[in-house]
C-alpha cells in the first residue's frame, strides 16, 4: 500500500465514521433518556435518503402520506389516553401538534414537490417530514410501555424496525435511488482530491455535534433531557415531563437519521432497508461508548470508519463481519466489570 492509497482509504474511513458519529450520539441519547436501544435508527436514513432522493426528481415521497397517517394516531391515542381528563386547551395543543402539523407539512410538500425546488427547499422539506415521526412513533410505540423493563422495549424496537422496514418498501419500492451531490466543489489536497459532498458531511457532523452540545448546556429543553438521562425518577420530581422528554429524544434521533440520509444519498445508492446496517454500525460505535458517553461514541464511530475503509480494502466480502466484530472485545471487557441486579429500576 502506498501513501495515496493510504490517505483515500482515511478519507473514505473519516466520511464514513462522521455518519456513524451522528448514528452513535443519537442512540445514545434515546437510549439515555429513554432506555430504548433504538434499532430503528437507520430506518429514519432510509427515509431521510430516499425522500430526498425523491424530492429531487420531482416525485412526491410516499412519507408525507406516513405523517398524515400516524399524526392523528398519535392525537387518537393521547386522547383515549386522556379519557376526559385532558383541558380543551391541552386538546387544542395536541391537535395542533399531531393534526394541524403534519397537514401544514404536507401543504408544502405539494406545493414545491414536481416545481424543479432547489436543494435547500428539498432538504427542509425532507428534515421537515421525517423530524416529526420520531415524536409520533415514541407516542404510539414506546410511551405505552415506557415504564417496562429494557428487554421489552427492545423487542418493541425491533418490531418497529420491522414495521418501518416494510412501510419503506410500500413508499419507496424495492429499487434504489441516489441523488445529486449538494455541492460541485472539488479542493485538491495533496495527491487526493476532496469533494464537496465529503465537505459537506464534516461540516454538518461538526455543525449537529455543536448544535447538540449548545441545546443541552443553554437551552431549558436540552437541560431537561439531562436530567431525565440521569435520573427518571428525580426528573419526576421536580416537574419534569418523561414524556415530553422521550418524544423530544425521538424527534432529535430522527432529525439526525433525516440528516444523515441526505448526506450519504449522492455518495451511494440507497434501498429501502438499507439503514438498517448503517445504524449498526452506528450502534458499535454506541455500545463501545457504552450507550452513555458522547465523546467515546464519536471517537469509536471514527474508528469504525476507518477499519472499515482499510476491511474494504484488504478483504471486501468480510469487511461487516470485521465491522461487527470490534464490540466483541469491548463487550467481552466489560462484562468483567459488570454487576448483575436481577431486579430492575
């Protein structure tokens, strides 16, 4: 290997790991507030992907007919929930939120879908249209069962997984699409040559992984969500809203997956379930950062990346078993330092 392959197998690794970066903290952070380990995660890649993919050839995405649908699922739930107890304010807001929401969004959608948009309007449509499922998807799937154990919220994740990998057949079909890169630029950097598609991934990881960091340390929400991380129970306590909290780490995990798909769409094809191995990778860099620190998770989603550029270099039919058998060690490691409780809290 010569040092012109060795720099494009790091910039392939360090594209790579910078989605995996973005994949990694938003596990961490539902898992955190939460504690789902959500494997749907790359389902919202695929639809961030493939939404925009559409939007951009002038097609209308089968997700706009999604939020229509579990919008006012998510309203019919929270009112039988409810069940007379709810203020004809509280109504109002949800209905707002859960109704009049998703049909502003889809207003828009129809009137810039097919008119030639550019790609900013294509990408705020797309973010626009995903960044609300999560919510929606917490209210239907996850809030009902918010208080079980941690094995039944995983299998109620896998289950979404399935039923969102079958609803991305029925919108997107069975083929894959790829669209144009956000940006024609090409800065020549040494014996290599960088993109304006890999530009634009850097600086929008840098930008979310600021953009999270300054939510959490100076907005209210941001501390909320710190405080539900460390503690359910006193977060409780002192009048913080689960609830609201969970839904507002899914619309946060599902932002991410948005972005992450228009990142990655002009530089692969994508299929409808094609997020599922992304978000695993993604989820190694987690479970390295023991689903609880951001800064581990960035660094080992970098890593993965990398090893994953140089497995597809050396031996390309074995570069996922490779991938996923970095958290064997670390699993294995930790599991020394575990203490088992057999009643959970």
């Amino acid at each position: 290997m010569d040092s012109v392959i060795l720099l494009f197998l790091l910039q392939d690794g360090a594209t790579n790991g910078a989605i995996y970066a973005l994949l990694g903290l938003a596990l961490v952070l539902v898992f955190a507030v939460t504690r789902v380990i959500f494997i749907p995660q790359g389902e919202f890649v695929a639809y961030g992907a493939l939404t925009y993919a559409l939007l951009s050839t002038g097609r209308m995405p089968g997700t706009v007919w999604l939020l229509m649908l579990m919008g006012p699922l998510a309203f019919a739930i929270d009112l039988i929930a409810k069940r007379g107890r709810a203020t004809g304010r509280e109504i109002a807001i949800t209905a707002t939120t859960h109704v009049g929401l998703p049909a502003l969004i889809a207003a828009a959608t129809f009137a810039f879908a097919g008119k030639s948009a550019g790609a900013l309007t294509n990408v705020l449509l797309t973010l626009a249209m995903i960044a609300p499922l999560g919510p929606y998807l917490y209210r239907v799937a996850f809030q009902p069962v918010a208080d079980s154990s941690i094995l039944t919220l995983f299998t109620t994740a896998i289950g979404v997984h399935l039923a969102m990998t079958g609803l991305g057949l029925a919108m997107f079909g069975a083929e894959g699409l790829r669209a144009a890169a956000l940006t024609d630029l090409r800065l020549p950097l040494g014996p290599i040559e960088l993109t304006g598609q890999n530009i634009a991934v850097y600086a929008a990881t840098l930008a979310l992984i600021l953009g999270l960091w300054g939510f959490f340390e100076k907005s209210l929400y941001g501390k909320a969500l710190r405080a539900t991380a460390v503690n359910r129970v006193g977060a409780r306590l002192v009048g913080i809203r689960t609830s609201l909290s969970g839904g507002l780490a899914f619309a946060l995990a599902a932002t991410i997956g948005a972005a992450s798909g228009i990142l990655i769409v002009p530089m692969t094809t994508i299929y409808y379930d094609s997020g599922f191995l992304i978000g695993l990778k993604g989820f190694v860099a987690a479970i390295i950062g023991a689903l609880v620190s951001y800064p581990v998770t960035a660094i080992a989603a970098l890593f993965v990346g990398v090893v994953e550029a140089f497995a597809s270099f050396y031996a390309s039919n074995m570069k996922e078993i490779i991938v996923f058998m970095l958290i064997v060690p670390v699993l294995v490691w930790r599991s020394f330092g575990a203490v088992h409780d057999d009643e959970e809290e």
